[in-house]
C-alpha cells in the first residue's frame, strides 16, 4: 500500500496585475515542485492576477486575463501528472468570489470559493468578494469558452468540497479561513480529510509570525492531519510586504519551513510525509473518532491520481524540526530591506536619495538600505540570476557583478546632509561617518541661503520679519521660521533626486526615502511636506524603541562603529537656534511626551481601541507606580489634543512599510477623521470627574489610616 506523499508549498513574488511575470512564476514553481517529486502543488492566494489588485477586482479585464493564464497553465505541459492548486478571481452567477482552482492533466477538478473573508486592518476583501455561504453546497459552473476549449469540460463543480484521491483526502482553506475561530479545517478533519492546504495572502507584521506557525501547527495537533500553507512573498504594489513563510505541519509538529524574507521570486517547499502516521495519530483520540462519527459529510470529488506511488515503502520521509523565528531586529533588517528592493527594480529607477540628519530614524533608514545591498550581493553570489539580470538593469551596466555592499551602495545610494545655521558640527560629523562606512555617495550643503531667501520674500511682501522665540519672537513666527526650513529640505530632497546622476554621468533618477517613524506620525510631530514627504518610508510603520533596538544590532552585525554616537545623541529636529554652539532642542522636550510613552498611547488608541477616558482608565493603573491619576489625565489629555490637531497630516504621509499593528495610517488601516473637535469636552470632563472622585477616595483612606 503507498503511503509516502511528496506535496509543495510555494511562496511566489507576485505583482498585481502582472499577468504575464506571474503567469511566468507560477510555471516555475509547478516545474520546480515536479523535479522535488511533487504531486500536489500549492501556491498563494489570488496568485495568477495578484492578490493587492484592490479595485481593479470590479473590472471584468481582470477576470478575463486570469482566465486566459488559467488557460495557458492547463495547456502547459509542465502542469502534466501533478494536481495544481492556483488562485484567481471568479465570478459566479454574476458573484465575484476569490477562488482557488484545482486542476490535473488539462481537467478541472474543482473550483473552491473563499468562506471567510479578510476584512479588518489592512485587507477589504467584502469590499470585492463575496464569501460563499453553502456549507457542504455544490454547484455546476459553466466554463468560460477559452477553458472549454482546452478542457472539453462544460461545467465543473465549484462550492464547497474535498478531493477524494485514490490513497487520500484533500481539503482546502484560504488564509483567513485558518485564523476564523470555526475553521473549515476542523469539520474537514472529523470527515476525514487528512491533507489541508492553505493558500495565503498574509502580510509581515513585527512579531506576528510565531502566530501564524502556531495556528498551523495546533490545526493539526488536536485534530491529526498534514497542514500545507503558501504564502504570498514581496511588495505587490502597496504598502504591505508578504514574508513568504510557506511551512508544511504534521501531527502538530513543523516539518518543512520556508524563508521568511528573501530575493528569490520563487521558493518552493517540498516535503514527504506518511499517510500512516496521520491515521495513527488519530486512532488513539476517542474524543476526536466519537464527533467524527456523527460528522456532516463533506461532496467528494473523487480523483483517478494517487499523492503515492504504489512501491514507495523505502521512500525516505520528513521529520520534524524547531521553527527558527527572527528576532525583530532582524525583521527590521530583512523585511523592509526586500520591500525596498521589489519597489526599486519595479519602478525602473536607478536608486534612492535619502536625507540624512545624523538622527536615529535617518540612520536606520540608511542602515535598511545598507542590508539591502548586502542580500543583494549575497543572492547574485548564490546564484540568483534574476536579482542579477535586476542589478544590471538598475546601474545600466550589462556586465556589473555586485560584490561588495558598500561598493554597490555608492552606485545605487545617494545621501545628503542639509545644514542650516541652527544644526551642529556633531550631527554633521556623525552623518559623513555612516555615510563613509556604509559607502554611500555622500553630499553635504547648506540650506540657509535658500531659507533666507524665501523669509526674505515674505519680509518684502508683509513689511514684517519673523523671528525665533529665543529672540523675541512668538511661537506663530517660531514655528513657521522652524517649517520653511523642514519644507526647503524636501524641494531640495526631489531637485538633488533628479539631477545627482546627471551630475555624476549616469543615467536615471533616485526615489526619494523618508524616515519619519510611526510613534512621530502618531503623535504629528513632523511638518506636512517636509522630509517626512517622500516616494516611500522603510521606518513609517516602525517605533522608535524598536529602531534603536535595531541600530544596536546594526554596530553588531555590520559593525558600523559611526552608530554608536548617534545612539548617544538625544534625537533633535535642530530647527531652533544653538545655544552657545549647542543644541538647546530636544525631540522629547518638544513633543511634551517621551517615545516610550507615545508607543503605549499608539497600542492603547488602535489596538486596544481606547478613546480617551478608557486610556485614562487603563492607565492609570499600568502608571500607578509612577504617576498620580491627576498626572495620567494631564498626560492623556495633552496626547489626545496633539493627536487630533495634527491628524490632517496623516492624509499626506509617505507609503510606509506596514510593520506595526497601532500605524496610524490614514490611508489604508487607521480610518479615521482628520477634522476633529480637539477640546474633547465631554471625553476630558469625564476623565476630570473620575480623577475627582479618585482624589476624594484617597482623601478619605488617609483620615481613616490617621484615626486608626
């Protein structure tokens, strides 16, 4: 009797709407699995149009072409002896569902709509699709005309049913559909599936992966089975960066894991695993056999192929292994790093322009650059020939071989330190530092011409000259004098953007990088359109305790010892004038609030969905060591009231990497209003009643402690 099964999972950069390069990785991966010994091969979801398409689902363009790559996989001989599982849109009786398609040797075996939906946070699936109720629930599809043709097929089934092979069973689930507390994966398992799949959209959050491992494997722990999961990898176009992740589970253990975060457009895992120690598993659960027993069936579409081959009792197979996790220092490393990459080879341009202050966030900023250049390198040395024909197309040098990170840095990074009468000789030393050990092309100038020269402009006009505080001035001039600086920096940021290359003999033009991070978003500590303006953002989803947590790993692993002073250094916006040749302004000072803080306020308002009396509440016993109640209200009340002044900001901030579940991002997953009433009356004065009544409360526990 077989009993050995060779499936594979694939994790494919796919790009929306690149039919033609995803139809491409699709038949690699299929090729790729075959050669492992494969006979089942899973890939992401919505994998032929990709799956951040967003609007373009409503246009039937959409659904023609993934029809028309379905129908060339189906005619490919490479799909030939090997059960495919792909994803693509379908539309049903004039319902649009995501759909994964099942197919063996030109047959469709099975279209299976999405059940669960992924509608929170950054994903509006219901916004596109419909999630198919029919539980159980079989329908005859007819077929488009250019699958007919291919298949001689009229109608095939699509709901919601498992494929009964000759030695197995095969259940489906997609992405969201293992995360549903009623996953299809349980009442599958009672009926006697024992291989489910999952194929996946799922994007990189800091510290999240551990849960998407630990719902793979405790779907098969309680239950028994093999778990297969694929991912979706890459910037497909947005905001997100999918971390691949593809894994193979058994029994509740890992058995295959697949990269997290690399250059490779297609990774395929491909493990062995015995039908026989599934069916062991679940022989000595009698809690699990007795619901069994009285399980509601699953349709089974019965399929003449076999996972096994009938002489495969010496066939060796997988056993488990620990899951490595990456610390999320070397999350920020990685994941921001390839996101960069897809976006540069993507947009065709030939490198980035980052404006670097000396500061935390700027550093970083460059540091993820630094660690793109080094995966880089290290991919063309193992081999990737697509990361290299990229590399080529990026320095217009069809011969160029990137070997040296700091070497291929200075073709593809420029960097600029912009001074004013108000920045130090330290920031500036400490940016020529990083820039030199990084080995970025470095620029160093002045701004102060530029500034007076506007200021100058408005004195002609107005008759008036504004002036700093420090000098006399009100905070109106104070802070405007401090924008004009933050705002001539980024017109200076897109000039040299666009022209350094020119300067230098090459072609091509840079995107420019910001590098505002998310707690500074959140709070609105930055200048609408200033360096916080950019074509994109690697930090803007990033906290400030978790990027000096990765500066540290920086001076470790790359050793860039110019780090260490700027760690040192208090982070500073050097807007204001120098106080006998020093900086009097501080980050924190300014912002009336400590980065740590900010962090907790960010967590409490999006995550734990507070509102400012129910952060009072919690707070004021998470401080209770550290503030009186009097004091956490003053601290949530100044938040709320700089939050709400600067939220308009949010409406122009850069594209950032999502890596935090509190970003404040206005565009996509914080929906929010950027016109509030920012006294909060009714919010404050509920907050000042219950500090009220805690301050009567200790009133008359101290009398009583000094009566007794």
């Amino acid at each position: 009797m077989g009993r050995a099964v060779s499936l594979a999972a694939c994790a494919l950069n796919q790009w929306a709407l690149d039919f033609e390069g995803n139809a491409g990785r699709i038949l690699k991966s299929i090729e790729i699995a075959k050669g492992k010994g494969a006979r089942y091969r899973l890939g992401p979801e919505l994998e032929i149009c990709g799956y951040g398409c967003s609007d373009h689902y409503y246009e039937s363009d959409t659904l023609l072409h993934s029809f028309q790559v379905l129908a060339k996989l189906l005619e490919s001989p490479v799909t030939q002896d090997i059960i495919c599982d792909v994803g693509m849109p379908v539309m049903h009786k004039n319902v649009r569902y995501n759909c994964r398609v099942i197919f063996l040797n030109k047959k469709i075996l099975l279209i299976r709509p999405k059940i669960s939906l992924a509608n929170a946070g950054n994903y509006r699936e219901l916004r596109w699709f419909t999630p198919w109720s029919k539980a159980r629930h079989v329908e005859e599809y007819f077929l488009p005309r250019i699958i007919q043709e291919v298949t001689g097929q009229d109608t095939v089934p699509f709901g919601d049913a498992v494929l009964a092979t000759k030695d197995t069973c095969l259940g489906t689930e997609i992405c969201e559909e293992l995360w549903a507390p009623n996953s299809p994966h349980i009442e599958m398992g009672l009926d006697g599936v024992e291989i489910f799949t999952n194929s996946s959209g799922s994007h990189h959050v800091l510290r999240k992966a551990h849960t998407r491992v630990d719902l793979v494997n405790s779907a098969t722990a309680k239950n028994g089975g093999i778990y297969i999961l694929a991912n979706q990898k890459g910037c497909d176009g947005d905001r997100l960066y999918y971390d691949g992740c593809a894994m193979i589970s058994m029994n509740g253990d890992t058995i295959a894991q697949g990269s997290q975060f690399s250059l490779d457009d297609v990774e395929v895992l491909v493990a062995t695993l015995d039908l026989e120690d599934v069916r062991s598993y679940r022989a000595e659960i009698s809690s699990r056999n007795l619901a069994a027993s009285k399980v509601n069936p699953y349709p089974r579409i019965k399929v003449n192929f076999a996972l096994s081959c009938s002489d495969n009792v010496a066939v060796p197979v997988c056993m488990p292994i620990q899951w490595r996790h990456h610390s999320p220092e070397e999350e920020i490393c990685l994941g921001p790093a390839c996101w960069l990459w897809d976006y540069l080879r993507r947009s065709k341009q030939a490198g980035f322009l980052l404006p670097l202050s000396g500061g935390i966030d700027s550093s970083a900023t460059a540091c993820i650059v630094y660690s793109m250049c080094h995966q880089v390198c290290l991919a063309v040395k193992n081999g990737n020939a697509e990361v290299l024909a990229d590399t080529r197309k990026i320095v217009h040098d069809e011969t160029y071989v990137p070997e040296d990170p700091r070497e291929f840095c200075k073709r593809i990074f420029t960097t600029c330190y912009m001074a004013s009468e108000n920045s130090s000789q330290d920031t500036c030393n400490r940016a020529k530092l990083l820039a030199e050990q990084i080995g970025s092309y470095h620029i160093n100038l002045n701004i102060d011409a530029a500034v007076k020269a506007i200021v100058g402009i408005f004195s002609m006009v107005t008759g008036r000259t504004p002036c700093f505080s420090v000098y006399g001035g009100s905070s109106s001039e104070n802070l405007a004098l401090q924008n004009v600086q933050a705002r001539v920096r980024m017109v200076l940021s897109y000039l040299f953007a666009q022209l350094t290359l020119w300067t230098r003999g090459m072609p091509g033009g840079l995107l420019v990088l910001g590098s505002a991070n998310v707690d500074e978003s959140l709070r609105g500590y930055l200048t609408k359109y200033d360096c916080s303006s950019a074509d994109i953002n690697p930090i803007g989803g990033i906290s400030k305790s978790d990027l000096k947590n990765f500066i540290q790993y920086c001076i470790e692993n790359f050793q860039l010892t110019a780090l260490r002073s700027i760690m040192a250094a208090p982070p500073t916006a050097e807007l204001e004038p120098l106080v006998d040749g020093q900086v009097s302004q501080t980050d924190e000072a300014d912002m009336g609030m400590t980065y740590a803080e900010l962090s907790i306020y960010g967590k409490l308002r999006k995550i734990a969905k507070a509102g400012p009396y129910s952060m009072f509440c919690k707070l004021i016993n998470m401080w209770k060591e550290i503030c009186t109640p009097r004091e956490v209200a003053s601290k949530v009340k100044h938040f709320f009231r700089m939050y709400s002044v600067n939220r308009h900001k949010m409406t122009t901030l850069t594209p950032s990497y999502h890596a935090e579940n509190y970003s404040p991002d206005d565009n996509r997953f914080d929906l929010r209003p950027f016109l509030y009433n920012t006294s909060w009356s009714w919010q404050f004065r509920c907050i000042d009643k219950q500090v009220s009544d805690l301050e009567k409360k200790e009133e008359i526990s101290v009398v009583k402690d000094v009566e007794d």
